[in-house]
C-alpha cells in the first residue's frame, strides 16, 4: 500500500521507475518532445493570450515566461531548503 511507505522509500520507488524507464528509451529527446511542446505552448499563451504577436516574439517572450518560472521555483527550492536547515 503507497500510504504505507515513508517519503525515502517513495523518492526510491520513484527513482526506480525513472532509471527503469530510460533504459528502455531508444531516443531521450523524441521521447521528451511532446512534454516540452505543450510546456513551450504554455508559456506562449501565457505571453499572448489573444495570439496577436508575431511567431518570433511570442517565442522570445515565451523564452523568457519559461525561465522566470524556473527561477521562481528555484528560489522557493532555496527558502525551503533554508528554513529546513534552519529547523
């Protein structure tokens, strides 16, 4: 039963499955590329909602969305490893 196991086992079983799964993958980018399109066209309609932009600034601007969402995940990624060292 997954509520059974503690959050180490989890993060192992999870690993597993990862590894399991890119050994079986002839072609790691092909087999990625529909993940990172639809995120990409996130991003787009997130900086053109209206579709007016050209194709080239909506791709700049997406670029740009996309990095900024990272770094706000990175930097919550900080606070909380921070607040945990702190604890």
């Amino acid at each position: 039963m997954t509520s059974d196991l503690t959050p180490e086992q989890r993060s192992m079983r999870a690993r597993l499955a990862a590894h399991s799964l890119w050994a079986k993958v002839d072609d790691p980018k092909a087999h990625t590329a529909p993940a990172r399109k639809a995120a990409m066209d996130r991003f787009e309609r997130e900086v053109d909602p209206e579709g007016t932009l050209s194709p080239q600034e909506r791709a700049r601007r997406a670029e740009h969305a996309k990095k900024a969402y990272f770094l706000k995940l990175a930097m919550k990624s900080s606070a909380a490893r921070k607040k945990r060292k702190i604890n």
